[in-house]
C-alpha cells in the first residue's frame, strides 16, 4: 500500500512536472512569437504580425499580450472594430492592465464611444491622475464634445507635468 | 577636387543661400549642447534601416587608417535634412577612395511606428542614399549628444575627437562641412574658408569624469553627477562643459543662482558656447531678471540663430515685456526649425492660449502631446 503511494505521488509529481515544463515552454514560444510580431509590425509587416499573434492564441488563448498587440495593428489600419473586440477581451483576461484600457479608450473615442472611453480612462486615472496618455485622451473626449477649453486643460497639465520641471 | 566638389555645390547652393542667407549669417557654432569640439562624443548603436543590420559606431583610435566620420543626425519632416543628405550623398561618392564615412541618424521620433519607417524608406529611397540610416529608438543618441537643433552634423577626425559641429544646414555650413572634411583627410592645408579652429582637448581624466557625470545625469542621479563634474574641473580648471552641465542640472534641481553661476563660469572660459550662453539666459529668466535674461539670449542667438531653447526663452521673455508680436516671431522661427518640439509647442500653446487663440492653441498642444504618448497617433479626428 505504502509503495503504492509512493508510485501514485511520485507519478502525479512527474505530471505536474511535466506540466510545468510545458506551460513553460508554451511562455516561451509566446515571448518569441511577440517578439517577431513587434518587429514585423515595426517593419510595417502588419500580416505577418498578425499571423504570429494568432499562433499565440492557439496554444495561449488567454495571452493579453496579443490581443493587445492585436487591437494596435487593427486600430492602425483604421479597422476600430476588429480593435474593439481584441482590446475588449485582453480587458477581460486582465483587468488591471492600464495600457489595454486606454488603448480601449483610445479606439473607443475613435468610434464615438465617449462615454465608455471616458469612463475607463477614469479608472485608469484613479490611480494614475498625470497619466500623459489617459490625458490626451481625456482631451480627445473633451474636443469630440467640442469644448476645445477643457482639451487644452488637460493637455496643458499633461505637458507641465511631462516638461514643466525638466530642463535637461 | 574641392573646386571640383564645390562647382557642384554651389549651383544649387545658391538659391538655398538666397533662403537662407536671414537665418545664417551668424557663425555655425556648436550642434550639441553635452559634447564641445575636441571632445570624443558618445558611442552608440543602432539597426540600418535597409538591411537591419547592427550598425555599431566608436570613436576612432587614431590609428593609421582610422576613419573621418560624419554623424548627421536629421528627421523627414525637416526640408534642410534633405538638402544636407543630398550633399552628403555627393561627398561620400567624392570620398569613397578615402577614409570617410557618413552615418545618417534619424530622429524623426521618440518611437518608431509604422508610419514613420515608411517615411523615412521612401526618403532613402528617393535620394538614393549610399551610406547607413539607422533608426535612433527613444532618441537615446540623440540625448546623449544634446542635439540642439535638426539637422546637426558632428565631423570626428581618426582619434575619435569632435572636430566640426554645426547645428541647421546653410551655404556657409556647407562649405565649412567639406573644407574640413578635406583638411582631415589631408586633401587640403587648412586655411581659406576652413574653420577647424585650435580645438580645446581636455584632460583625458578631466574627460572621464565629465562623461561619467553625464551619463549619470541623464539617469537623473543629479548628486553623483555633480560630484563627478566637481572633479572634472578640478582636473582641468580650463574646461567649460562641466560647468555647463552642472548648470544644466541646477535648472533642472530649481537651483536657478548656483546655475547662473556655473554658466558664467561656463561663458568665461568658452565664449563661442551657446548652449552655456542660453543656459544663462534661462537661469536669469527663471529669478525674473527679464532684461538681463533677454540680453543673455540675444547674445546666445548671435552665437547661433537656430538654437531653439533660446528663441523660446526670447520669446518668454517678450511676452512677459508685452511684445507680443515679436514673441510670436520668435516662436514662429522655433517652430519652423523643429516642428515637433514638444517642449516649444507647450510655450507656443500657453502663448496662444493666453492670447485666447484657443482653436490654434488646442493644434498645437495636440501636436505637442502627441510627441509624448505611448498610444497610436491616428490619422483621422475623433468623431464630434
């Protein structure tokens, strides 16, 4: 009996190994492949970044990364839609991820979402309130409301906290 | 060959000059406000845009065979870059028997994005280039040198020492760019319009301390900095680029007397320095000395017209005087030699701002904050 408890924890610690090893390399292919998307999209190679980012999702389907990276490459082509859906489920998978809601955000204003926008940029902003980029967006939602003196204000502070105190 | 090279030139440098001749009749002093001439600049590195390539630079030894280099840094959105490559391209054909080589580093951005690499393949590709364009990430290099204004090129002999580093591109600084190219490669003596002056060589460890304190000044670690610049003066009482850091830094620490002091010492010791010239001008501006402030920078703007810190502090200065029409001219002029400025277009803003010219204000605070965000920049307008 006891031999066999041995067998039977021995052989359940091998899997969880096993396991283990697995998932690692499954992180680590996915490093790779993020990698090898950035580059293909820095190169303007958005297809091929696109490819590499869909084979994450078959072996990591829970990779926020690449719905991130995904939404960035839609969004620049304009394509807000196909952004809204990645950048929606990357929000899911990680919740607390600041640039995932704010680039949300930004794709959000892009559709004439603002209040949603408005609404997550605020989370972000509870935190972070001289976030620069919750800032701009911030502006973005004020001057899609056509109060250009609200979209200076926050810009305006965006910038002063950026450049007021560096002079180097 | 320099007849030769400048028959070329001068066809299609007249007009240039006809354009230009306002803006350049003043020296072409120095491009960088961390690296004075006689100084060994930075190493850095960075991909070539064609090939991708690692293109790794370091200052030369001096050794037989050791290579001139010119570094010009330059951005598409800038029309004299491209009338300085086109020129480039011509001396590095001139020169390819010889110990030259050009570096082309692009500073269009803080981060590349698709975009910006399309623009600057489609430059490469319209002017043929035959020499390496690396793409400077975060403008590290930049940075690192102090560019002051874009293009801006830096001329280092075989050991590796800044020889030449003028900010903008004119007929004059075209000119002055191949004459001492020339007398570097031993083509030509020194003299007609060659302005390679005596170059101050500082103490090697005088040197190594400065380095030292800039790097770590750029990390923000002001203290260590400034004791590392407290020893590069004790090593070499006559160098005037620590002084000028530390200023540098005491603007940056609110210390605006101490940084006052230090870039008068500065000024004393290298009077052509208009990074150290302005640098006062600011610290006087920042205690509300206005009137001694504006003459700090005028004087730094006779040094050099393009250096765009001290049109902004001129203009700073003017409007708190009331002139606001010699303010927006000011402003105007910094705004045409670095359109993406981000730190210009946030004065220029305020400016408009306080004018109540709020549509203008709201373009250029949008151009400026965009220069500053992690987010993709887009095309189009938010829906309204």
């Amino acid at each position: 009996m006891v031999i066999l408890g041995c067998l039977c924890a021995g052989l359940l610690l091998w899997a969880s190994g096993a396991d283990a090893a697995g998932r690692q390399a499954v992180i680590q292919r996915s490093r790779v492949l993020l990698v090898e998307a950035q580059d293909a999209f820095a190169a303007g190679q958005s297809d091929t970044a696109l490819a590499r980012l869909d084979a994450i999702l078959v072996e990591d389907p829970a990779n926020p990364d690449a719905y991130y990276f995904i939404g960035l490459i839609k969004l620049s082509h304009a394509d807000t839609a196909g952004a809204e859906v990645a950048l929606v489920e990357g929000v899911r998978l990680a919740p607390l991820s600041r640039r995932l809601k704010l680039l949300l955000a930004r794709v959000w204003v892009e559709s004439g979402k603002t209040v949603e926008a408005d609404k997550l940029v605020t989370e972000v902003m509870v935190l972070r309130p001289l976030d620069v980029d919750a800032l701009y967006i911030k502006g973005l939602i004020a001057l899609a409301g056509s109060d250009t003196t609200a979209a200076v204000e926050f810009w305006d502070t965006a910038l002063n906290e950026e450049l007021g105190g560096g002079e180097l | 060959m320099k007849t030769h090279l400048s028959r070329k030139f001068m066809s299609r440098s007249i007009l240039v000059m006809v354009f230009l001749s306002a803006m350049v009749l003043g020296t072409a002093s120095a491009a960088f406000k961390f690296i004075q001439e006689g100084m060994t600049p930075p190493e850095f590195k960075g991909k070539d845009l064609l090939t991708g390539d690692e293109v790794v630079w370091k200052p030369g030894s001096g050794d037989e065979g050791s290579e001139v280099v010119l570094i010009v840094f330059w951005a598409t959105w800038s029309p004299r870059s491209m009338d300085l490559l086109r020129d480039l391209k011509e001396m590095s054909e001139e020169y390819r028997e010889h110990a030259f080589r050009v570096i082309a580093v692009n500073v269009d951005g803080q981060k590349p994005t698709p975009m910006m690499m399309k623009e600057i393949s489609s430059k490469w590709v319209e002017l043929d280039l035959p020499f390496p364009i690396i793409v400077d990430e975060g403008l590290k290099t930049f940075y690192a040198y102090g560019v002051i204004a874009v293009p801006s090129v830096a001329l280092v002999d075989g050991a590796g020492h800044l020889r030449y580093g003028p900010s903008g591109y004119s007929y004059i600084i075209r000119d002055q760019i191949v004459d001492s190219t020339e007398v570097l490669l031993g083509l030509r003596e020194a003299g007609a319009i060659a302005t390679l002056a005596p170059v101050y060589r500082p103490n090697p460890k005088a040197s190594r301390y400065y380095h030292l304190g800039r790097r770590l000044a750029s990390q923000q670690l002001y203290e260590r900095a400034l004791g590392n610049l407290d020893k590069a003066v004790e090593e070499d009482t006559g160098f005037s680029s620590p002084y000028s850091l530390k200023g540098q830094i005491q603007l940056s620490l609110g210390e605006w007397d101490k940084a006052e002091q230090n870039f008068a010492r500065s000024v004393e010791l290298d009077s052509t320095s208009v990074a150290a010239m302005a640098g006062w001008g600011r610290s006087l501006l920042r205690q509300e000395k206005i009137g001694e402030a504006a003459e700090k920078l005028t004087a730094a703007l006779e040094l050099d017209d393009t250096y765009t810190p001290a049109l902004v502090d001129l203009a700073e200065c003017r409007t708190i005087e009331g002139k606001l029409d010699e303010a927006w001219t000011l402003y105007e002029a910094a705004r045409e030699l670095n359109p993406r400025n981000p730190e210009l277009l946030f004065h220029l803003g305020r400016f408009l701002r306080n004018k109540g010219e709020t549509a203008s204000a709201v373009t250029v605070y949008k151009t400026a904050i965009e220069q500053l965000v992690t987010l993709p920049i887009l095309e189009s307008a938010p829906q309204q």
